[in-house]
C-alpha cells in the first residue's frame, strides 16, 4: 500500500460519527442533521430534461477536455459573472465536481523531489485539501483564521522560510466553514507572494452564488485582473454546480486560469480518467446558460438565513455570514476560553437530537491553537421548517446549557 495513506486523517463525518457513537438521541424528537454540507432545494426542471434529452450520449467517449460546447459555456459564464475574457480552448476544463479536481490539482502541481515541498491552507479548512498534500508528498502549513477580521486567514503567521518552500496554496472563498469573503487587498497580498515565491494558487470558490449581500462575492479570476494581471499566472479557480444548481450528484464543475497550468492538468487527467459524459456534458451545458434558478435558489436561502439566524443569535455567538451556507458559531465559553465544542454537539444530540459538526475537527492544532475550538458548523441545507425547528432547539439546549456551566462549583 502507499505509505502516505496513512498520513491522511480520519474525515470529520468519520470522526463525528465515533464521538457519537455510543449516544441515544432524545426519542421523542425527529432526528433534525445540520451536520453534512449537501444541497437539498430541488434540482432544476432544465437540468432534469436536458439529461433526459441526452441519454444516447451515453454510447459515446466522451473528450477529457470536453466538448466546445462546454467550454464555451464555462467561458460565457465567466464573462457574465465576473467580467472576465477567458479563451475557452487553453483556459477552461471540466471537472467532476472540485472536490476531485481540489484533490486531483496537488497531484499535478507538487514536485515532491524538492527539499520540504509546502502546501499552505487556510485553517479551519475543507479536508481534501490536506490530504492532496499529503498523498502528492509534500508538507502542510496553516493560516489560521481571525475572528477579530471577519475569519480572514492570517496569512502573515506563515513565516517567509515556509512560504519559500511553498508550492501549492489552498484558498476558499467564500469559506468553508466560516462564510468569509476575501477582499481586493487580501488577493494582492497573495499574489505577491506567489510572485516572489512562485507557487501556484488554487481559489476554491464553490460557494459564490450563494451569498447575502447585494454585491457578488469577488473570484480570483476578477481579482487578477482588476489587479492587471490578465494573464492569470500561477492562479486557477475552482466552481462547481452542486451548490450553484443543487445538483450534488451531477458531479460537474470546471477550472479556469492559467493556460500552461491546464495544459499540464489536461495531460494529468487524461490518464487519470475523470472525463465528463455527454449526458453530464448537456445538463452542465442548460445549468451554465441559465440564471433564473440561481437567482431564485439564492433567495431561498436568503430568506431561510433571515429566519434562522434571530433565533440562535441570543444565544449563540452567530453572525450573518457573507456567503456560503453555513453558520459559524460559537459556543457558551468556559472561564473566558474557548468553549467544547465536542461536548456540546455531542449533548446537543443526545438532548435534542440535532447533529452540528464540532469546529475543532475542521482544523489542526497549531502553535496559536485550534481555530476551530469553541465553534459548530451549521449547514442550513434544508428546508426553512426543518432549519428553523432545529434553530429553536439549539437555542432552548444552549440556555440549559449555559445553565448548566454557571452552577458548576
């Protein structure tokens, strides 16, 4: 077996799943699950027909680049949204889904044979990032994010010998889990250390479509540019359709950027087989050209947001994030540190029977500590009644909970 697997960590779910195991959720409750991040608003009708349409391309193999169509979506896309000009021939390519070409990335990106090869990762962080890094053989280092700066990364914490060993560096914005857009400024500093240091940038930004403000969230592609670099070097953005579209299971997504970077990815990909079929091709095709359901899945959650977030924030620490689908919490804290995170969730269930994700397993320890710590994640994926339910749950456990720590001796 290749011994880097067993440098990887155990998932969260995982995790999450071995501190509950031994609990009894409260009977008399539904079963209400805030924990795992999958979309649940109802697929598009246009996506549903146009698979329905394409069944015959299921006899075909399919191009790994993807069919001109595609691209062209993807690069149309682009320039609505974010009004950047990308060629659709050398800039764009499918993906199945980000989390596979996030992993897929490192693979092609990292040279291992170079002394102390880095990844950087913001922290908390989603986990495929970390174990990319791992199984292409190189290191991890963390930026750990600042409650004090809207959950921005702090970057500076990573010292100029780490960054020189870097090669590959992780983004997400909007983030995952904290719902923190990065600014204009925050893209300059990066890519001023990926000049001086020549690492690659990879912007996950699987969340953009879904945000709360009445300005988009800015991508790494309209950043470089605003910034003059139209050339787009050292950097590649990530989206997908599973949150865009609430299709999780149409596995479709792309990557755009730097062309010499793709060009190598492309190459990586054609062996590693992860193209796209016709059918998946047509339905991404309808989703990329259509805007009407984004616009209204975004107002579903909009609205939802709206609701939930009143109801936790007496009692929690909980703010509207800026985008993304997630809620950043913190817990009742314990002698002004950090509260638990685990112990509360795990509480949470057994009492009320709602599953939130401890903070503290979506990021490392590192010398300034667990960002994570004293934090859950709440995925508000389901309905308004299903989300507001468990929204008055939480906040009624979180008052016998606070309850509690005040008599302690």
């Amino acid at each position: 077996m290749n011994p880097l697997l067993g440098k990887l960590h155990p998932y969260p779910f995982e995790r999450l799943r071995e501190l509950t195991a031994g609990i009894t959720p409260n009977p008399a409750l539904r079963p209400i699950s805030l924990g795992i991040g999958e979309p649940r608003h109802a697929t598009p009708a246009l996506v549903e027909e146009a698979i329905v349409a394409n069944l015959k391309g299921l006899s075909v193999y399919p191009p790994t680049a993807g069919e001109p169509r595609l691209r062209e979506a993807f690069a149309g896309w682009l320039e609505r949204r974010y009004g950047v000009t990308v060629d659709a021939a050398t800039q764009v390519l499918p993906v199945a889904g980000s989390r596979e070409a996030l992993f897929a990335f490192a693979q092609t990106v990292v040279d291992a044979s170079r002394p102390g090869a880095t990844v950087v990762c913001p922290n908390p962080f989603y986990q495929i990032y970390e174990g990319a890094a791992l199984l292409a053989g190189a290191e991890t280092a963390f930026a750990n994010s600042d409650p004090a700066r809207n959950f921005a990364a702090r970057w500076d914490d990573i010292a100029d010998a780490t960054w020189a060993r870097t090669q590959l560096l992780y983004v997400c914005s909007p983030g995952n889990p904290t719902g923190a857009v990065m600014p204009l400024a925050e893209w300059q500093r990066l890519f001023e250390l990926s000049d001086r240091h020549g690492f690659v940038i990879a912007s996950d930004e699987c969340y953009s479509e879904i945000y709360f403000r009445d300005e988009p969230p800015l991508g790494g592609l309209e950043a470089a540019r605003e910034l003059g670099r139209g050339d787009f070097r050292n950097l590649v953005a990530f989206t997908s359709l599973s949150k865009r579209s609430n299709v999780p299971g149409l596995r479709s997504g792309f990557v755009a950027g730097d062309a010499a970077i793709l060009k190598q990815f492309l190459l990586y990909r054609t062996y590693h087989g992860s193209a796209l079929g016709p059918v998946v091709q047509a339905a991404s095709v309808a989703a990329w050209n259509d805007e009407a359901h984004v616009v209204a899945n975004r107002e579903l959650y909009r609205s939802k947001f709206a609701q939930v977030t009143p109801v936790l924030a007496p009692e929690l620490d909980v703010a509207l994030p800026d985008a993304g689908f997630y809620l950043w919490a913190g817990v009742p804290s314990v002698d002004g540190k950090p509260g638990d995170d685990i112990g509360f969730a795990q509480q949470l269930l057994a009492q009320y029977n709602v599953v939130v994700l401890p903070g503290s397993l979506l990021a490392r320890d590192t010398r300034q500590g667990n960002p994570g710590r004293g934090r859950i994640r709440m995925a508000l994926v389901a309905g308004t009644e299903e989300c507001l339910e468990a929204a008055h749950r939480i906040a009624e456990f979180t008052r016998s909970y606070r309850n509690t720590l005040d008599r302690r001796p």
